[in-house]
C-alpha cells in the first residue's frame, strides 16, 4: 500500500467556456491531492479570472488549489499554496508572504537545491523531469534515485514530474515519491481527463 498520490497540472492553456466542467468530471474520477494552476502565457486579468472560476471546482472537493510562479498573486486570490521555480522570485519571502499556505519548490534533479527549499521552509520539494516531456522545454533530468535518496533522509514531501504515465510511472512511486504531478498523462489521455485520473490512480495503487 502506497502513500502516493496524484498531483494534477493544467493544460498550458485553458478556455474557461469549457474547461472547468472537463476539470470537475476529471476531479470527480479519483483521487487528486492538489491542482496547479499553471498558465505561463496567460496575461494577470486572464489568471485572475481562471483562479476565480477554477478554485471554488477543486476546493469543494477538498483538493488543493495552487498557482505556478506567483506566491504574492497565491495569497491575495485565496489559493492553498504556490509552487515556485529556481527563477520565480525570493522564495524566502514567498514563504512570508504565503503564511500558513502550501509553497512548493522546483529542484530539479539537485539534492543540494532540495535541502536549501527544505531549510527554507518549503513544504515540498520537486524533483524532474524524470521522462522526456512535450508540455515543457525542460533543461533539467532527475533520476529515480534522488527520490530514495531524500525520503530516507527527510520527512518534507516530494514531488515527482516530467512525464510521467501510468505505464512508466511504477519505479517513482517505489522509490518514494509522494506525489506525482502530471500535465499530458490527464488531460491528453485517449479516453479524455476522468479516464486519465483513473489510469494513473490504478497505476499508482498497483505500483
Ligand atoms: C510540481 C511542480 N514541479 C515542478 C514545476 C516546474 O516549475 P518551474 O521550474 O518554475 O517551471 P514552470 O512550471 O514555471 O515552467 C512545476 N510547475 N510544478
Ligand atoms: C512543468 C514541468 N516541469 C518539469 S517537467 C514539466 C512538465 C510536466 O508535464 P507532463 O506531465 O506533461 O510531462
Ligand atoms: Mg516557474
């Protein structure tokens, strides 16, 4: 029995006259511990008005709703948390800003990046990408290793990413990641989003 669970992302770009219903469905489909908002080419009106239609979705699901790369934008909008690269600001004082709030952090495939977040006070940290991944021009690999590595030696969650499926995503979740986040294993699923939530749930739970 594992304690993994599935950390959902959006789609790079979303059409609110639709997505929040495909959100609601694939969120109603099994278990889903938190959603990024992530739209990295939207303008601030456009992701204001996306966490306003899309916060209320998951958090009456009891799944926690958290903006990629803006922990100032996090905490005056009501979302659970951010999640902040290398390159996204001060994290020292995102942690000030975000209070009691989730702020997650990417360390790529680096252990000394890893235990800086951790002594900041990260509540998570983020290790990828571990697959290749068309969502993202990642420059950055981490291997399945730095995830026995840190949960051996740490009680801060880690987070898995970067194309990850339910066929390749079994060596993660054995080696101890906590949560699995994933962009195009959902919502470029064949048989749509639900379906991609149950595959990588059944995926997780057989792993
Ligand atoms: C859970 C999770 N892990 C890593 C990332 C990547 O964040 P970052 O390096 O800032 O890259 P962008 O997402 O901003 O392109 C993430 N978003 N979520
Ligand atoms: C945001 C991000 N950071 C590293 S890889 C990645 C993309 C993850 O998307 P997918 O699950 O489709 O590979
Ligand atoms: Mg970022």
């Amino acid at each position: 029995m594992t304690d993994c669970r599935l950390y959902l992302i959006t789609p790079p770009s979303i059409d609110l006259a639709t997505f929040p219903d495909l959100l609601a469905r694939a969120l109603d489909a099994g278990d889903v511990a938190c959603l990024q908002l992530r739209l990295k080419e939207a303008p601030r009106d456009d992701l204001r008005r996306a966490i306003d239609a899309l916060r209320p979705i998951a958090q009456s699901r009891e799944v926690a709703f958290l903006l990629n790369d803006d922990a100032e934008l996090a905490a005056q909008t009501g979302c659970d948390g951010a999640h902040l690269g290398q390159e996204d600001g001060d994290h020292a004082r995102a942690r000030t800003l975000l209070r009691d709030a989730t702020l997650g952090i990417t360390c790529h495939g680096s252990r000394h990046l890893a235990m800086d977040a951790g002594e900041m006070g990260a509540d998570y940290v983020a290790f990828g990408a571990f697959f290749p991944t068309a969502t993202k021009d990642a420059q950055h690999r981490a291997e399945p290793d730095i995830l026995e590595w840190w949960s051996s030696l740490f009680e801060i969650p880690c987070v898995a990413i970067g194309g990850i499926t339910a066929e390749n995503c079994a060596p993660l979740v054995r080696a101890g990641a906590d949560f699995l986040a994933v962009v195009g294993a959902v919502w470029n699923h064949p048989d749509g989003p639900a379906a991609g939530v149950r595959a990588m749930n059944a995926a997780i739970s057989g792993a």
